[in-house]
C-alpha cells in the first residue's frame, strides 16, 4: 500500500513509450514528458536515465535526488489523469537539491498549460 505522500508510479513499457510521443518541457537537469490519460486518476511518474550520463552508482543517485523531489514537491503542481517521464542527464547530479525542485515544480506548470491551436499547413495564420 502506498502512502499519500507516495506518489504513483509507471512501469510498463507501453507507458514509458505513451509518454515519449507527448509534449516535452526540457529544463537544465532532465526533460519532463507529459501524456494525458483521460481518467481522474492521480498522476503517474517514470525514470530514465541513459547509461551514457554515468556509471550505475552515478545513475541511482540521479534518480534518487529525482524520485525525492518528486515525493517532496509534485504533488500541488501534477495534473490528476497524467503520465509524466522525466528523463535525466548529468546536471541532475551536481544541481543543488532546491533547485532540482524549482526545477520540478516550473517544468509541470509548464506542461500543463494549454498548447495554442496549430494552423493547418498553408494557412494563413
């Protein structure tokens, strides 16, 4: 059983993939992947992390600092029936843990605010 303050989390690789065709929102330390769902389901949350950004040691550590601030800070900013994927590189390691999370916190707001309506190709705009 998972705690409220536990936040859900994704782990089949049908999700992780969803996530990857959805909108983006890059940010110093990771880029934050977001799918709409369709439910009023609480938000949903993955962790990739390449092994080109480092050895294991250095890899579980970024997604350790990632998964805290997650816990610590998404909950107020994540919109209910969302997938989110946040995939780190190397900054997530050496950034200062607050910033990590003002990271965190800007990167949701961010996705969640509605796209603009695209113009068809060869429309005027």
């Amino acid at each position: 059983m998972t705690s409220s303050t536990t936040p859900r989390r994704l782990v089949r690789r049908a999700d992780f993939v969803a996530c990857s065709k959805g909108r983006r929102v890059a940010t110093a330390a990771f880029v934050l992947q977001e799918r709409r769902r369709g439910d009023d389901l609480p938000p949903r949350f993955g962790f990739t992390v390449t092994k080109k950004t480092g050895g294991a040691v250095e890899r579980n550590r970024m997604r350790r600092r990632l998964k805290e601030a997650v816990r610590l800070g998404a909950a107020p900013c994540a919109a209910p029936g969302s997938d989110y994927v946040l995939v780190l590189n190397r900054n997530a390691l050496d950034r200062p843990f607050e910033t990590l999370m003002t990271d965190l916190a800007d990167a949701l707001r961010r996705a969640s605010v509605p796209r603009p309506p695209r113009h068809p190709a060869g429309a005027p705009s």
